[in-house]
C-alpha cells in the first residue's frame, strides 16, 4: 500500500475512532455518555455535506486488510494472531459473489415476504462496505450504489424509510438509517458520492424521526410512534444514533441517556436482557443487543456490562449444546460487536470460536441459510461478523 494513501486513512480513521465522551461512574446511578449538546439540531455546521469523515482511497478498496488499519491502541481493536486466515478469507470472497447475484432489478435484495425489503438491503450493502466497497468504488461499488439508490427510493416525507414495509417499519429504518450514516462518513459525508445531498437529507430526517418517537421508558418498538419499547428495536435506533454522531450528525444526549437508562432497566439478575419492561426471560440473542447497546451509546465502564458478557458465554457460546437456535443470525450479528468491543478475554474467546462455526455452515454456494428472512439476509449477516477484523465500518471502532 502506497505511503499516502496510508497516512489517509491513519488521519481519517483517527478522527471517528475517538470515542464519545466517557460515562461518569459505573452503574445504574452513573449517567451515560455525552453524545452531542442537548439541543435538538434541524441543520448546522457540523451536518452540511463535505464536514470531516473517513474517506478510504482506492489503494485500500482494492486490497483486502490483513491487519487493523488506522485505529488508535485500545483493547478491543488489538488484532489477535491469524485474525483473518487464508479459509476465512476464501470464504468472504465466495460469499459476497454470491450476495451479489441475489440484488434485484431495482437495487434492493430479499425475496418472499421479506423481497425489497430496505433493513435486507442496507444489510447487503454494509457487507460490502465491509469489504471496503463504496458506492461506485471497488469490485461491488455498483451494488451498493443501486442498493443505496434503493433505500433512498424507500424514504417518505416524515423521514422514514421503510418503503413498502407495513411490519415493524422501525426495524427497517434503524438499519437503513445505519447504512446511510455509514455511506456518509465513509465518503467525506457524502461528497464522493453522487447521492450526497440526497443522503445527507434523509440521514438527518431519519434521526429526527427517532429522536421524536422515542417513548417515555426511553426506547422504540415496531411503528414510529412514542408509545411502547422493545430492547431489539431499541438497539436498532442507538446504533443508527452513533453512526450518525460519528459522521457529523447532532444527536441530543438527553435522547441517548433514556435510551440508555432503558436498556439498564431490562438487565435481569443473570445478566441477560429481557424483551420488554417490566419482566421476562433472558435470551442471547437480545441479551447481545443489550450489551452492544451500552458501547454504541459511549458507555464502556459499567456494572452492567461484566455479567452482560459473562451471560453471552454461558448462553451464546459457539458450540454450546444448549444454545437456543431462533433469532440466530440476529443474535450472532450483535454478539460479534459485543466481543469485538468488549475486547481483551471476551474477543481472544470467542472471535475463532464464531468464525470456525460460521465457515462451516457455510453453503456449496457461497452463501449462508436463513429459514426465515431468506438467504440475502443470512449471508449478509454472515458476512458481516466474518469482516469484523477488517476494521472497515466506522461503526465497529470503539
């Protein structure tokens, strides 16, 4: 790799891997991260295209990363030895080809009950950005430039983008919400991209949108309004919150300490996370999400954390017999940040544990099964966990 490209995305990925402002204490009484000033913003300097983001120049599109690139020491983006291996890597290649024929005429992917669906889609497209593709730059630039056109096509007017989905819309739009961020701080907020003002104007309406459906306990649910919350969909909104703070967007703090706040109070004694207040189970697939949630938000030191970690061990461990099986890719999508963030012991354990289990349910075709979403969704997520040590995502850096 040439010397200034390298010095490029040193400069570039510094910037977004700083993190938010730290918490203040560790516990259910400590207030969570600052994230922006407590405002509301509709517009200002720091959201107009062209504002400071992580341009990745071809040199690093078109070679596959070996190592971590860019990121300052920490824990959690330390790179274990033979992170990414020859099988992995083979893989990844044999899984995005397969991804790519699955895109529509129309830019989306999904098929069934779940065919041009936009959380689907933005999905896809972030398994290639993983691969460092942007839109019309790298071996899939083209996809994820008809796959972005697509979920464009999907906003209305209120700042949802749900397209034609009249089912639990808020997941849709937290994921392509989370797409749209990750294009605009990726491509020097849009302005490498021909879509830039578009993108620009349906990131802030789309954060808007959360920041105004946010119910009293501090979460969301499935349709965009303040009335109840779910630990899942909630997830969702605080990622899609993060990538937008990193690439320039105001988020109110206040927005993110409920969101927060209601995560804690879905922590159970055993250390996994409830579906909804005020009881239920644990589960592993949520109880990652749960876990994400606090890192996403800028709270790295908290008591909730430990046995939120320690719970995905015991439950969620690849290999685990008594691991439950529903919501899989979901689950396995979520514990993957949760250790990757987590970092030290938690990401030494369970990071060739995962990858060995996801190379081997991996089909003759390339791609990955799910019964229930359909193969674009299974092989995106798939490919997503397997591209974790990339480090490409700004997303994934702590």
């Amino acid at each position: 790799m040439a010397i200034l490209p390298m010095i490029m995305v040193l400069s570039a990925a510094a910037r977004l891997s700083q993190p938010l402002e730290p918490a203040v204490g560790g516990g259910a009484s400590g207030s969570p991260a600052a994230v922006a000033p407590a405002t509301t913003s509709t517009g200002g300097a720091d959201e107009k295209p062209g504002a400071p983001g992580v341009n990745l120049p071809r040199a690093v599109i078109d070679e596959a990363p070996t190592r971590p690139v860019g990121l300052a020491p920490s824990a959690a983006n330390n790179a274990l030895r033979d992170e990414i291996t020859p099988e992995m890597r083979k893989a990844i290649d044999r899984g995005l080809a397969q991804l790519a024929t699955m895109q529509n005429a129309d830019g989306s992917f999904g098929t069934g009950r779940f065919g041009r669906n936009v959380a689907v889609t933005s999905l896809a497209c972030l398994a290639f950005m993983a691969d460092g593709n942007l839109p019309g730059r790298g071996r899939y630039g083209s996809i994820v430039e008809r796959g972005l056109e697509s979920v464009l096509a999907s906003c209305n007017e209120t700042g949802l983008v749900a397209g034609d989905s009249t089912s639990s819309p808020m997941y849709g739009h937290g994921f392509a919400a989370l797409f749209l961020g990750e294009i605009y701080g990726m491509t020097a907020s849009g302005g490498e991209t021909a879509q830039s003002k578009r993108v620009h104007a349906a990131l802030v309406r789309a954060c808007r949108l959360i920041e105004r459906t946010q119910n009293e306990e501090g979460g969301w649910r499935y349709n965009p309004v303040p009335n109840d919350a779910d630990i899942s969909v909630t997830i969702c909104q605080i990622m899609a919150l993060r990538s937008a703070r990193n690439a320039g967007i105001e988020i109110p703090k206040l927005t993110i300490d409920r969101a927060v706040e209601y995560v804690r109070k879905c922590q159970n004694p055993d250390g996994g996370f409830m579906y909804q207040l005020p009881a239920g189970v644990s589960l592993w697939p949520r109880s990652a999400a749960g876990v994400a949630s606090f890192y996403y938000a800028g709270v790295y030191d908290d008591k909730a954390l430990e046995p939120g970690l320690q719970y995905l061990l015991d439950n969620a461990m690849p290999g685990n017999p008594n691991r439950l099986e529903p919501h899989y890719w979901y689950g396995q999508y979520y514990c993957v940040q949760a250790m990757f963030l987590a970092g030290g012991r938690h990401w030494e354990t369970w990071w060739p544990a995962v990858r060995r289990e996801l190379l081997d349910r991996q089909l003759s075709s390339g791609a990955w099964l799910d019964q229930s979403i359909g193969p674009a969704y299974g092989t995106s997520m798939a490919l997503i966990v397997l591209q974790m040590p990339n480090r490409y995502l700004p997303i994934f850096q702590k």
